[in-house]
C-alpha cells in the first residue's frame, strides 16, 4: 500500500468540501425547496432525486442501472433537511462520503476517479466494488444509505415536518 503527501489529504477534504457545498445549496436550498414550496415533499423528494441523480449520467462510467442506484441511495442527502430545515447535516454526509471514498481512499467517486490520499486498487465483482463508478453503484451502500434515509424521514414525519401542497394548506 502507498500514500501521497499528507497535503493530498488538505487539498482533497478543501475540493470535496466545498463541491458538496455546491451541490447541496443548489439541491436542497434551491430547488428541493422551490418544488416543495410549490407542491409538497412528496412531489419535491422523488424529483429531486431523479434530478440529483440524473446530472451524474454526464459522469465517465455512468450508467442508468448506476444512476438509479445513486437516486435511491440520495435519499440520506434530503432525508436530513427535511428533518432539520438545514444544510449542515446533508452536507456533511455528501462531503464526508466523497472525501473518503475518493478523496482518502482513492476509489473512484462517481464514475470519476481522483488521488486519493492512499493509492489503492480494487479488485472483485462489481456488485461489491461499484466497480469504474466507485462504492456508491454497490448494493451494500445503497441499502444502508436508502435505509438509514428512510429512518431519518420517518422520524422527520413523526415530528411534523412535512410540507403540504401549495394547494392543499390553509391560507
């Protein structure tokens, strides 16, 4: 096993970082709340899934079985900021999964492929290894990533969180 200079692991958590921002600020704060505002959570959550997932299919390796597993699996991105009306937690775990996943580990994230801190290689069927588009296309961290959302929206529905349609709320 080897490693790249301790200032590839700085440079990798600063570029992950803030992509994630990005990404979430333009997902949840943008558009997730745009559609909800407009027709509810339960219109607003699978759109923007499909829409979160379906700008990765201009990602070298994407395919539609691969997307489809990440719009599942994206579900402990939005899960959290319905719960808590903030960005912190669901950005934390998008920035946290793809610095270690690529960033740290050196697998490929997304179909991409970085330098990652520890040059690895991975080898073994694809169903465990996710294969040219990384961890998130393995069934194991789909299940656990759509399951521990599907945790965090039943407990965000258990305490009232949820947003009713435009069309559907008292005035």
């Amino acid at each position: 096993m080897a490693f790249r200079s301790p200032l590839k692991l700085v440079a990798n958590l600063s570029m992950f970082s803030a992509g994630s921002l990005f990404q979430e600020m333009i997902l949840l704060c943008v558009l997730y709340r745009l559609t909800e505002e407009l027709a509810g959570n339960w219109i607003a959550l699978p759109c923007t899934l499909m829409l979160f997932a379906g700008v990765h299919l201009l990602n070298d390796n994407q395919t539609l079985g691969s997307v489809t597993l990440l719009m599942f699996s994206s579900l402990i991105l939005i899960a959290p900021f319905i719960l808590t009306r903030r960005l912190w937690l669901s950005w934390g775990f998008h920035a946290g999964w793809n610095f270690m996943q690529a960033g740290f580990f050196g697998l490929p994230d997304s179909g991409i492929l970085f330098d990652g801190w520890i040059v690895s290689e991975v080898t073994g069927p694809e169903w465990v290894t996710g294969g040219a588009v990384g961890l998130e296309a393995t069934y194991l961290s789909v299940g656990t990533n759509f399951l521990v959302g599907i945790v965090i929206l039943i407990v965000a529905i258990k305490n009232g969180k949820l947003v009713a349609p435009s069309w559907r709320r008292d005035r």
